[in-house]
C-alpha cells in the first residue's frame, strides 16, 4: 500500500529534518539493533515519552488514522503482539490480527512466508513478524515493499523488546552511562538478550553474563562485546554479581530451542530470584524481564518496588507507537 521504492506524496522525512526531529526510520524495515544509532535511539525514546504522556492524558490519537498493521506471528506472543496492536489502536490504526492461528490461514496449506507477505501487504501498511527461523525477518522484507518488523526470529533478535528494554532502564535509573547491567539466563538462545547486549555497546556500561555453561552468551556476541571495550565478565552464579548490579536482566530458559529436552531439564532451574537474593541487592537497583517468567523470578519478588518487570511491559506499547509513528512517516 505504501511502497519503499515510491516517493511518498508528503516528504515527513523531510519535514522532521526541518524541524530538527530527523528520525531516518520512515518506510524503514526495523530487522536488527544494528540499524539504531545513539541518535536514533534517543529520537525513539524522546517519541516514547511524548507518547505516554499523550495515552495517559487523552488515551488515543488519530495520528495513523487510515493506516493499517498486519500482525503475522508464527510462534506464541502475548505481550508483543498486543502491544503492538494497542500502539496501532490507540494512534487511530487498524490491525489485521494474524496471531492466535496462522494454523488457520494459508500457511497450513503450504504457502510460502514470501507468498503470505506478497499477499497481506496488498492489505496494509506495515507487517510485524514473529517467526521461528533466524532471518525470517530479512526474508520477509526482500519480499515486502511496505516496512517489515522483526517481533523475534528464532534465537536471533528481537529489536523492538531491545528498545523497551533501554528505554526502562534509562527511565528507571536516569541514565545508561556508569551502569553495571547483569544478564542472567538464556543467554544462548535469548533474542532479547542478543538484541539488548548489542544496544548497550552504545554506552559506557560494564556487563555481566551469568548463565549455566551450555547456555552461554554465542562466541561471535561475546567478541563483539570484547572489541567493543566494555568491562565484561561470565559467571555461573548469580552470588558474583548480585552486590554491584544496577539492573538485573533475568530470562526465561527458552524450551522451544533445545533439541534435548533432557538438557532443558538440566539448567531450567539454574537461576532464581528471590527475596532472600534481593536483600543482599543495592537499594537503587531495578529487576527487569522480557516476560514470560517461569520461575526463574519468584512471586514474592513482585511487591519489592526493585521489581520494574510490569512497568517495563507497558512501556513496550509507548516504544512501539513511537516505532510505528516514525516507520509510517507520522513524527
Ligand atoms: N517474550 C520474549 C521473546 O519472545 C522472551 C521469551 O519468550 O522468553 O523472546
């Protein structure tokens, strides 16, 4: 409906410019962090807080008013994608949900993902992805002539729940830089981790990677940390770093991605917080998650204001309508 290769009838990339507010991300497919820079990360956020102020002023707006989101998910989601369909919803867009049955549609008869994307963007404007495969996302976008967003392919990334991610530590602590950041979990077949690892080379933040041996932050990752400079350490327990972490970013052991599930058994109760561990925490730290949790954070942890996990969840719909304005060209 709104191709990349044609010149958009009003040039908003243009008039951003103008105003200062150049955000380079219109028409955009969003398939990786590697696309975002500290400039467009700091556009992102500072859209995102306008957009919470708008939602908890008046609720909803008509800025995509005529546009229209197809949500295409191959794999379970629950906040992904009705964060993304409340973000349409509430800047006046409408969604095609394809997300509780792609059983239900073609692709049980054996259409190809390029054929079912060819086809919904016949439809609409701007397709969010969730599939399986690493480089699903790029497959799918070579295919597209409208803007494709990566919700996750596989373990490889998931850019969006980057964002939110940075986006609540920024707001939680009030800044990024001099921060010690703890990654606990999966961290082999982690998205959110891949993505958020690589978002926070961006600044001047010291890494810690705990996870049982077998799920380990992958090698390639880890030399990216390395030559980025950053003070990085592994560790096997959560004991190590507990005192000096700011955040703590705690994963769920991702199930689906193990071909052993005797493995899964092996580590899936490696890591848990708890009440006890939160005490020997500093004061001003916070406790984040991408959700779902399976354990791995226990109940009791919730009424400890340290626990930032569902103020993080409702952040991810103002990140993702700060998104959809500046890929849809609306700033
Ligand atoms: N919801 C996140 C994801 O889709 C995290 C998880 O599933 O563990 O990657």
């Amino acid at each position: 409906m709104n191709p990349k290769t044609l010149e958009p009838l009003f040039n908003y990339d243009h008039m951003d410019r103008k105003n200062g507010r150049s955000n380079g991300l219109t028409g955009q497919d969003i398939l990786s962090v590697d696309q975002f820079d500290v400039d467009t990360l700091d556009y992102i956020f500072t859209r995102s807080c306008e957009m919470r102020e708008m939602v908890r002023r008046v609720g909803s707006t008509d800025l995509l008013r005529g546009n229209v989101l197809t949500a295409l998910f191959y794999e379970p989601s629950t906040r992904t994608s009705s964060s993304f369909i409340a973000a349409m919803e509430r800047l006046g867009g409408n969604v095609i949900p394809i997300t509780q049955g792609v059983q239900y549609s073609s692709v049980s008869k054996g259409e190809t993902l390029a054929d079912t994307v060819r086809t919904l963007e016949q439809y609409s404007d701007v397709i969010v992805l969730r599939h399986p495969e690493i480089g699903s996302a790029k497959a799918a976008a070579d295919n597209a002539t409208i803007p494709v967003i990566n919700a996750g392919d596989g373990a490889g990334e998931h850019p969006t729940q980057a964002l939110l991610d940075l986006f609540t530590i920024r707001d939680e602590l009030g800044r990024l830089d001099g921060l010690q950041i703890a990654m606990i979990g999966d961290l082999r077949y982690g998205r959110t981790v891949h993505s958020l690892t690589k978002l926070l080379l961006h600044y001047d933040v010291s890494l810690r990677f705990v996870s049982p041996e077998i799920l380990r932050l992958p090698l390639t990752l880890m030399n990216e940390v390395i030559d980025a400079g950053i003070d990085v350490r592994e560790t096997h327990d959560v004991a190590d770093v507990i005192e000096k972490a700011d955040v703590l970013y705690v994963t769920r052991v991702q199930k689906e991605r193990f071909s052993d599930l005797a493995q899964y058994e092996e580590v899936k109760d490696a890591h848990a917080i708890t009440p006890e561990v939160m005490k020997r925490a500093k004061e001003d730290m916070i406790v984040i998650h991408p959700l779902p949790r399976v354990g791995e954070i226990h109940y009791s942890v919730d009424k400890d204001p340290r626990a930032a996990y569902f103020r993080q969840v409702q952040n991810g719909m103002f990140v993702r309508m700060a998104l959809l304005a500046a890929v849809l060209g609306k700033a």
